[in-house]
C-alpha cells in the first residue's frame, strides 16, 4: 500500500487498471451494439408505413422485440443470458464476459434512438431523393443518414453514456472498471475518499463525452 | 408527352376509403408550359405526383413518352425518373451538403465520373445566377436562392419533363416572378416540358399556355390558358379567372349614381390581342346616336396577349343601341349584355 493517493485503499495502479477496464468494456461493448442496433434502427424507420420499404410483417415484429429487450433491468439481463454469454465468450465471469450483457442492454437502446434520430429527417428529402430514381440502399447512406447525422451524433453520445453507467454494474460479475472500484471499495467498504474519486472520475469522463458529442454535433449541423 | 388515361387513386384510412383523384383524362404536349390549379384538397398533389410514381394509380395509365410507367422493371423505372425532374414547394435540398453538393446529387447517384460533375455542375449553378454559392449551405441562402438552387438540381440529368410542385408557394411574390422567369427559360431554352401545380392563378397567367383546373378530384375544366381566360365556363374557374383579371363593376360604382335607369343596358367586352388598341368606344359614340359611360376597364396580358375587359353602360334610341350592339359584334369583339339583377 505505498502507492496510493490521497489516503485512498486502492493504489493509483488499480485506479488506471479500472480505468482502462471500464474504457475497455465500453467501447468494445459500444461497436458491437451500434453494428446492431444501427441496421435495427434504420429498419424500424424504413418498414414503418408509407416508408421506403414499407414491410409491416418486419416492423411488427421488430418492435415489440426492442421494447421487451428495453424494459428488462441491466442488472437482471446480466444474469440472464449467463448461459449465452459462456457460450460467446468461454465465461461468464470478467471484463468480456460483461460486454455480451452490454450489448444487449444497448443495441436495442440504440435502435430505438437512431429510429428517433431519422425519422427527424425531413419526408420531402426521401420524397426528392424517390424522384431521382435513387435506390434504397443510396436514399439510406446518401440522404437519410447524412441529414440525421448531427441527431445520430448526439444519440449515439447518448448510448456511450448510458454504457458507461450500465458497465458500473456489470462489477457483478467481477467485470472490473471505474464503476466496480466504485462499488467494492468505496461502498462496501466504506472508503469515502475511493467513492468520491471514482465518481469524480465517472463525472468527467460523462462530461468529456457529453461535450465532444455535442460540439462534433453541432459542427455538422451546421446551424 | 404525359398522358393521363382514366386515372383515379384512393386511399386507405382506418375508416374509410378516400378518393383523391375519381377519373382523370389529361395529356400534356411536348413543349407545354401545363398549369394544374385546384383549392388544396382537390387532388393537384396527387396527381402530379403520379408522372414520377410517387404515388401509384389505382386504376387507369399514366404514360410518360407512350410508355405506361407501371409496366416498367424498377430498373427502367429508376431510369425513366433521371428524365424526369422535380421541384418542391419547401425545395427539400439536403441541409447536411453545400449548395455544390445538392446539384451533384442525382449526378452521383447515375454514377457520373466527378470530372462530369465538376463541369455539369458549375454549369447549371450559372444557369440559375448561383455560381458564387457553390460553397455555401442551403441554411444560408434565401428562399428563392434555395428554389433556384432545386431547379438546378432537377436539371442535372437533362431531364425532357420537369414537374412543380407548388415551387412558388413559399416564396415571396418578387422572388415567385424570379423563379417563373427561369421556367419560362427553361422551357425555352432547353425545350423542357413543365408540368405545374398550383393555388395561384397569377402562376397560370405568367408562364403556362395550358390550364387545367381541378375540384374535388376531377378535372372540370381545361383548355388554352387564353380560352380559359377569356370565357371561363364553370363557377370554380370563373372564381379563379377573377383573382387575376377584375371583370366585375365594382360596387361603389353600382351604387354610385353612375347607373341612370332602373333597367340599365351593360355590356361587357373583351378585347384580344391587337383589337385592344381600336378606338372602339370613340367610333361608336360617333356612328350612332348612343351615350357611352365606362362603368370598368382593364387590361391584362395572357400569354404576351394584351386580354382587356370593358364595361359599359349604353343609353340612347333602342333601335341605335341595337346597330352599335351588331357593330362591336361584327369588329370581332366579344360581347355580352351583363344582367344587373337576376
């Protein structure tokens, strides 16, 4: 215990380790659920009645599916899908073993946000871009997500953050991270100075995402 | 050109079927400046939007150069489109892009090589005066530059048909006279046929030469925009005649003393074309022995044809109001006694 700060129980080595964990777990957990929920989300908008590929066999069955999948707790999914994690990733116990969890609790997350986000964008643009006898693939890369791209900016900002609270608990199945030293020492132990450094540093790195979406947002909005 | 052939579409609410269009017979020649004006709700959107399959028909054919366009594979179809341009009443040009971008548009769909672009596209920006705007975003540019910047936008594949979708109904009415005027060029200048909608008549009078006009999903009157000027035959198109060209007494005079007898005699006359610069009035109050009073005049130009309507009232011998009546007749003048009281 020499290295360590500010009269804390964790040494300063711990604190970077959780750090990079929980960097780690959520943006690991982050491209996996934005290659799912992405696709899921434009097809929510594009299914939808009166939309470019009006399907409402596929709609229908792809909503409820995002809402049972919203209204699980992260806590509880976490314990769920044990069994399909150990399949994924050989345990069920560290770091990987809790981004499955995550991505589960985020794809559907992200969906029902890029849905939001696009159907934002103006129906007299899809109207135009029908005119010209653009395909749907070119109506989707070339005119629905360049014009919702300022929104999916702020909604996948939105996801990030969300992930980095939802890795804190993920500290149940021994996933380690910020949010976990958090917990197992500042809480449990009763190691004020731990707690109030970790949520400090929870605090910024949500702020320092928060900023970062917005501005990048707002350059390309353009407004 | 375009071709309507017993076209109707309805659609379906929760409730209830709603029939948007109810048999719509119309064809549109190669060349024309074609006007559709219609309250909103009378089926104008719909229909033009049928040219380009934004919407579907119900029942009956839309042809596009003798070609029904339901009969084509999605391929031809999209194929076809690049031959069609469009313009919207709110421009819908895409914010996220700068003004170049927006014109390139339907360029980089077709695969055009970016060389054939650069050049296409400057181009039409210096067609529409918008050559300094190329960098610049929609955001920044007024609503008759956004227009301009649409219309280049619907050029760049070298359409033969260009459709408008109420493209001056947002604009102001300096701006909404910039923009038919580049129409005009258009259609002039690169023999594009134009297909319009609108709820101004005005729109109809500047630019088209053929008119039809809507109620309630049919087309209840068409013609030469001339012919539908000067002798309107139904009550709608009579209405929308009179919110460009004043035909009636106004009421201050009516009720002026103006109007001598209980029974007054009022004619009401058209002049067309160069019959309007004949002193008609001056020689017949010096042939025959009747007293002229001009109860309402004015002149418009249709089609750079000088269009005026005169009323007068005629006192005098009814046998010399009878000669002065078949001599304004026999000029070549349209002529109608008007009945004050029905």
């Amino acid at each position: 215990m020499t290295d360590t700060l500010w009269g804390m129980e964790i040494t300063t080595e711990q604190l970077l380790v959780g750090f990079g964990d929980t960097l780690y777990m959520v943006a690991i957990s982050l491209i996996f659920s934005a290659l799912i929920g992405l696709p899921l989300g434009i097809l929510l908008v594009i299914t939808r009645k009166g939309h470019i590929l009006d399907n409402k066999w596929i709609f229908n069955i792809l909503n409820p599916i995002i809402n049972i999948l919203r209204s699980v707790p992260f806590i509880i999914l976490l314990v769920a899908i044990i069994p399909l994690t150990r399949l994924i990733v050989g345990t069920a116990i560290g770091t990987n073993a809790a981004i499955v969890p995550l991505v589960f609790y985020a794809a559907p997350y992200i969906a029902r946000l890029v849905e939001n986000s696009l159907l934002e964008v103006d129906k007299g643009i899809i109207e135009a871009a029908q005119s010209m006898g653009a395909t749907v693939p070119q109506i989707i890369f070339k005119f629905l997500i360049p014009e919702g791209l300022s929104s999916l900016i702020l909604t996948f900002t939105t996801a990030t953050i969300g992930l980095v609270g939802a890795s804190a608990m993920a500290g149940a199945v021994g996933a380690g991270g910020v949010g976990d030293l958090a917990l197992t020492y500042g809480y449990q132990r009763f190691d004020t100075m731990t707690m109030v450094v970790t949520v400090a540093a929870l605090v910024i790195i949500v702020q320092l995402l928060q900023s970062t979406g917005n501005m990048v947002s707002k350059k390309i909005r353009r407004r | 050109m375009i071709e309507f052939q017993q076209v109707t579409k309805s659609f379906q609410t929760k409730k209830q079927t709603v029939e948007a269009l109810k048999g719509i017979d119309l064809t549109v020649e190669k060349g024309d400046i074609f006007g559709v004006v219609g309250y909103s709700g009378a089926g104008k959107s719909t229909l033009i939007r049928l040219v380009n399959l934004l919407e579907r028909p119900s029942t009956g054919q839309v042809l596009v150069d003798g070609q029904p366009l339901t009969a084509l594979k999605p391929k031809q179809l999209r194929a076809q489109k690049k031959k069609i341009g469009m313009i919207f009443q709110h421009f819908n040009l895409l914010n996220s892009k700068t003004v170049f971008d927006n014109v390139a548009i339907p360029l980089v769909l077709s695969g055009t090589p970016k060389a054939t672009i650069k050049t296409r596209v400057e181009e039409l920006l210096d067609f529409v005066g918008l050559a300094d705007k190329a960098k610049n975003y929609p955001e920044q540019l007024s609503g008759g530059q956004k227009q301009r910047i649409g219309i280049a936008r619907a050029l760049a594949t070298n359409p033969s048909i260009l459709l408008c979708d109420e493209a001056t109904s947002a604009l102001d009415p300096q701006t909404t006279s910039a923009v038919l005027q580049l129409l005009k060029k258009i259609n002039q200048e690169y023999d594009i046929t134009i297909l319009l909608i609108t709820h101004e008549m005005s729109v109809i009078r500047e630019i088209c030469n053929k008119v039809a006009v809507m109620e309630g999903g049919r087309v209840v009157e068409q013609g030469s925009v001339f012919d539908v000027f000067a002798s309107p035959k139904t009550e709608i198109a009579k209405n929308f005649v009179r919110t460009v060209i004043h035909d009636e007494i106004p009421q201050s005079v009516l009720s002026n003393a103006a109007i001598s007898s209980t029974q007054p005699i009022i004619w009401k006359i058209n002049f067309v074309g160069n019959t309007s610069s004949q002193p008609l009035l001056s020689t017949i109050a010096k042939k025959y022995d009747v007293h002229l009073s001009v109860l309402s005049a004015n002149i418009s130009e249709i089609q750079d044809t000088p269009f005026g309507n005169l009323i007068i009232e005629v006192t005098g011998e009814q046998s010399e109001i009878q000669k002065a009546f078949t001599y304004i007749k026999d000029e070549g003048f349209i002529v109608q006694e008007v009945k004050l009281y029905d």
